[in-house]
C-alpha cells in the first residue's frame, strides 16, 4: 500500500527544506511514500480559491484512496496514540492511503464529506509550510515506534 502526503502550493520557507527532506528519505525506509505538491490556484476572493482547491483535489481522487485530512477540528493524538491509529490505517487499507493539508482556507464541504477521517497537529496553529516538517517527522516517530526503533526515545 502508498501512502501520499498531498499539500497545496509549494513551499514558500525553503530553509525547510532540509528537515523535509530528511524526514521524507527516513519515512521511505519503512513504507512506499509520496510527497505530491497540488497546484497553488491564484484568485482575489477567499471563497473561490477554496472552491478550486476543491475541485482539484475531487479530480486527482479515485474511489480507493482512503483520505485523511488534516484539519484543526479533527482528532488528536499523542505521538504512541498516532502509531497506533497509523498501524490500523495500514491494516484496513487496500488501496492508498493520502493525508491531506489543505490550503489557507481550509477544505470545502465536499472534501469533508469524501473524507475517512480528520486528525490535528495541533491545537495550535502553523503555517502550512511548517504543517509539512511537523506531520513528516510525526509520520516517522509513528514508523520507528510501530517497527520498535529507538527514535521516539
């Protein structure tokens, strides 16, 4: 099974690079994984831009994917919880798994409603190119305590 991480937009702080791709080479020792960038939609009303984002993303699904998103009202988790909820997610997944960070403006209702599940970072909020270092380097913690690797200590 794949597992995708979509983001909307590219990076705008590249001195994240490096911890992105650091964590991206580390997450792909232990599952086929993807980092896919969607295209940054250009338009004046906040509304319109979630409505594209939207529209791009229902395009770019197929029927099985199961779709997380990351979202400020979904669930919380401590990082062995997180593990936990990981390792189901790969024991009922036939087809590809994608977590999705939406845009600035957050998802429009049909994201939600093709949504399996919502989970947060964080109560607190973060720029969406800090979203991408957070979730990877959570994603692997999650790998290393599933396969009982000494990162998480």
């Amino acid at each position: 099974m794949k597992t995708e991480f979509w983001v909307q937009g590219k990076l705008n702080h590249t001195f994240l690079n490096q911890g992105i791709d650091f964590y991206l080479k580390r997450i792909k020792l232990y599952i086929p994984f993807e980092l896919c960038e969607l295209r940054d939609i250009k338009a004046t009303h906040p509304e319109e831009i979630k409505i594209r984002e939207e529209m791009e993303i229902l395009k770019k699904l197929k029927g099985d994917e199961k779709l997380i998103l990351l979202d400020e009202k979904g669930k919380s988790f401590t990082s062995a919880a997180f593990a936990s909820y990981l390792q189901g997610l790969f024991n009922s997944t036939n087809g590809k798994l994608i977590f999705l960070s939406g845009g600035a403006y957050g998802f429009g209702d049909q994201i939600y409603h093709k949504s399996n599940d919502q989970i947060s970072l964080s109560a607190m909020t973060f720029t969406h190119d800090m979203v991408r270092l957070i979730f990877l380097e959570q994603m692997y913690r999650a790998l290393t305590i599933i396969n009982n690797h000494p990162y998480q200590h």
